[in-house]
C-alpha cells in the first residue's frame, strides 16, 4: 500500500504505482535479502514510509520534514542503515523547495530536524553500543580512493545486471522518462543513487 500510494504520488501515474508494487515484491534481490538479513525487511519498510510521509501533498512542507526525521531517528533503534534514510530526506527540501544546496543548509527547519534525528538516534546507542556495527563499511569510516568512489554506481549496476537485469532496465527507463517529464524527480533520484552507494 505505501509503495503503491508513494509511487502514484511520485510518477502521477497507476500504472508506474503498480508497476512498482510488483517489482518490489518479486525482487529476487529484496527477498533474499529480507531473509537472510533480519533488518533489510524493517529498514526497507522505513524507507518506503518515508518517502510515502514526503509525498504526502495534504501535509504541509514543515510537516512532512518534521515527520520524517522523527521516521528515522526511531529506525534508528532498529538498525544504524537507516541513517541513510535522511539522504532524501535532504534532497526532498533541496529540490521540491527550489532550495540551492547553500540554502538548504543554512535553513532551520532542516536543522531542527537534524536535531531531533539526533536526539532519537542516541537512545538506542546508549543502550545498547553494539549497534552501531552498521557503520562501519561506510566510507566516512574505511576511506575509500577516489577512483573507487567514481567506479562505485558503476559497480552496483555491473552487478544488478546479472542479478536483476529487469529491475535495473525499468530503473534507467525510469530516470530518462523523468527526465524528460519530471526534472526535479529526476535529480531526487539520482542524487539519492549516487549517494547510497557511494557510501
């Protein structure tokens, strides 16, 4: 249901929201994962309600950020990954609000929900430090050479191909029909690519 109302909201389109549905749910990749890494399932979920929460259009701009951060400052209580869901989180303000990268930075509300991702996020390091683990492949943590971190997209879509060549044909289909109807959606997007996995 979230991934069908996201999509509809994010393609304006039924037929891409059940496309997406279908893709998600026969992934042979999602799948694996969700069974043999116990959190890939509730991180995919935190995901999918943040980017449902984002294009919520009743909800007010500030609300849709507030509610978000406050997503995945809990998630955090469930695994360190879901940290990466603030990525666009951030890219949302930039581009729905027409916000240079500047601006968006020097913006309070961004930073009061950074504050509140931040509050949340220590309780579940406090109680229990082991559960940061998540972290440690980061590239913020093992330093990466800068030819590994432009060869990075390259890599995961080599891999992609083999695993899920039907997935990754739709996803490219996707980004070059957003950019021709869509721009902003567009950049969301990869932005949002690029920085998952480069770190």
């Amino acid at each position: 249901y979230l991934v069908y109302r996201a999509a509809q909201a994010l393609f304006d389109s039924r037929a891409a929201a059940t496309g997406s549905t279908f893709l998600l749910a026969t992934s042979l990749l999602h799948v694996g994962m969700c069974m043999s890494m116990r959190h890939w399932l509730p991180v995919s979920f935190l995901f999918v309600w943040v980017l449902y929460l984002l294009t919520r259009e009743r909800l007010e701009q500030n609300k849709r950020i507030f509610w978000a951060c406050v997503s995945v400052g809990v998630g955090m209580g469930v695994s360190t990954i879901a940290c990466m869901a603030l990525v666009p989180v951030f890219f949302w303000f930039v581009f729905e609000s027409n916000l240079s990268f500047g601006q968006a930075l020097r913006d309070r509300l961004l930073w009061v929900g950074m504050g509140l991702f931040l509050v949340l996020s220590i309780i579940p390091t406090i109680l229990y430090p082991g559960s940061n683990h998540a972290v440690t492949g980061a590239v913020f943590v093992n330093q990466k050479s800068l030819l590994g971190l432009l060869e990075s997209p390259f890599r995961v879509m080599a891999v992609q191909m083999y695993a899920e060549p039907v997935l990754l044909g739709l996803f490219l289909l996707g980004l070059l029909l957003l950019w021709r109807h869509a721009r902003k959606r567009f950049f969301f997007f990869v932005s949002f690519f690029l920085s998952y996995v480069v770190i």
